[in-house]
C-alpha cells in the first residue's frame, strides 16, 4: 500500500522500505481501542480506532492491524491503507477472509495493535498539473485521505473517477465527492456509466489531450485495473502513480511476502 510512480515507459520504482515512513514520522506499534464501527451497506465498514498519541499519517501510508482478541488464529495482523489519522486513526475494510470477518464484528472498546505509519505516502502534485485519482471499491480509502489532503491546501480541484461492480461497491462516495469533480462508473450499468472506469479513464485522457492540460493519475483498487490504468497513461506519455498492495507479516520489507513483478523484469 505505498505509493510507486509509474513513468513511461511503465516500469514501478523500488522503495526502499527504511524510507517507507513520512519524515517526521517513525513507525511504531500502537495499541488502542476501537471507538467504533460504521456500516456502509453489507460489504463495507469503517472501524476507527482511538489513540492517546495522535499518528501522524500522510495520505497512501497504511497500518498492520491485529485485535488483542484474536489469539493464535489468524496469527498475521492485516495490512490496511489509512483513511485518517491523528486521534482518530480509521481504516476501510471489505469482508473477504477471517481477518476482515472478525474485525466485520468487533465491538467498541475491543483492544487492536496498528504498526503505523507504513508505505511510501503519494507524491506531490507537479506544478500546473490536475490529479486525476482513480479508484476502485476499498481502494478508495488512500485516494479520499488524498483529496481531502488537496482540497485543504486549496490546489487544483481533483478529478476523480470512481468505479465498482455495483452502486452499492462505491463506498464513501459522498465524502468523496465533496472534495472533487466525481465521475462514476459501475460495471452493471447501475449507477453512473455502464462499464469500468477504465472506460472513464480514456475519456478523462482524451479530453486533457484535446485542452493541451497536463494531468497526473493516482490509481488504487485491484491490481488488473491498475495495471490497465498505467498501461492506458505510459501509452500517452501521462505521469501515473499507483498504491500498491499485496499481503505480507511486517508491512516494511522484513518479511518478504509481499514481492510484486516489474513490469521491465525483477520485483519491488
């Protein structure tokens, strides 16, 4: 879950995982208590967390997460992009294996460790350039923390294009877009354009080719559509940044179960 700059031709850059954290911000295994747990839908919750200390997080960084409760069963913490930090730490989940089904029932009080900051936080913006963020279901989470991040330091308002099988896989969408210019697409035709938001994608590139404007995309979301994401922005020249995620034990680069294919050979 760091973020890797894609640039034509599409390779990934290594991070180095000692420069996985923002300056200022040393990683450290905090434990707090669930404040509490918000459904979205049947799928989609927001567990947030309360900390003495406040975390300090940049959008793209992410966090180990474990309940105390847990035991020996599932032994690994979950990795988990940031939605917020500070006091307040939240994470975005989707029940798909044990551990996002047991934190799916977690109660407030119940005791987690979160390992944070981790990843490599997005880049900055390039000058006279307009962020066109991209996301897919949970990824979604790291790509709202960005906007908010933007819109708080008046820049350039985000494009975003958001996408999912359907209207009910477009979580915090509202959130997202109070801080944006939203476009939507939905794979059963159920919300927005009928399709995937690849499709908006190629609008959005056309119409910056057509204006002459210079554009940078940050995608996050399953890695097939961000893989046709980067594909789509090395064939036109257009600066593109991916969140990266796979599961691993550690979440810095110790462990080494999270090795992800170059596209030029090799593996981050």
């Amino acid at each position: 879950m760091s973020g890797t700059q894609l640039t034509p031709p599409a390779e990934l850059v290594p991070l180095e995982p000692q420069a996985a954290a923002s300056p200022g911000a040393r990683r450290a295994l905090h434990r707090m208590l669930l404040h509490r747990r918000d459904s979205i839908g049947s799928a989609y919750q927001i567990l947030t967390f309360e900390s003495e200390q406040a975390i300090e997080v940049a959008a793209g960084q992410f966090a180990m997460v474990r309940s105390e409760t847990w035991g020996h069963a599932p032994l690994l913490p979950r990795p988990m992009s940031l939605l917020t930090g500070g006091h307040r730490p939240s994470i975005l989940i989707k029940v798909v294996g044990e551990g996002t089904r047991r934190m799916a029932v977690a109660s407030s009080g119940e005791p987690f460790l979160l390992l944070a900051p981790l990843g490599k936080p997005w880049s900055a913006v390039p000058e006279k350039h307009r962020p066109v963020l991209v996301a897919g279901g949970v990824g979604v989470a790291p790509l709202l923390f960005f906007a908010r991040e933007l819109s708080a330091r008046g820049g350039p308002r985000p494009l975003v294009l958001y996408g999912g099988r359907t209207a009910a896989d477009l979580p915090l969408d509202r959130d997202l877009a109070a801080v944006s210019e939203m476009r939507v697409a939905t794979e059963d035709g159920s919300r927005g354009e009928k399709g995937r938001v690849t499709a908006l994608l190629g609008a959005a590139l056309a119409e910056a080719g057509r204006e002459g404007a210079p554009i940078k995309v940050y995608t996050c979301g399953p890695h097939a559509m961000m893989a046709a994401v980067a594909a789509m922005c090395a064939e036109r020249g257009v600066l593109c940044e991916v969140s990266l995620e796979t599961p691993m034990g550690c979440g810095y680069g110790v462990c080494l179960g999270c090795p992800v294919a170059k596209s030029a050979g090799g593996y981050l």
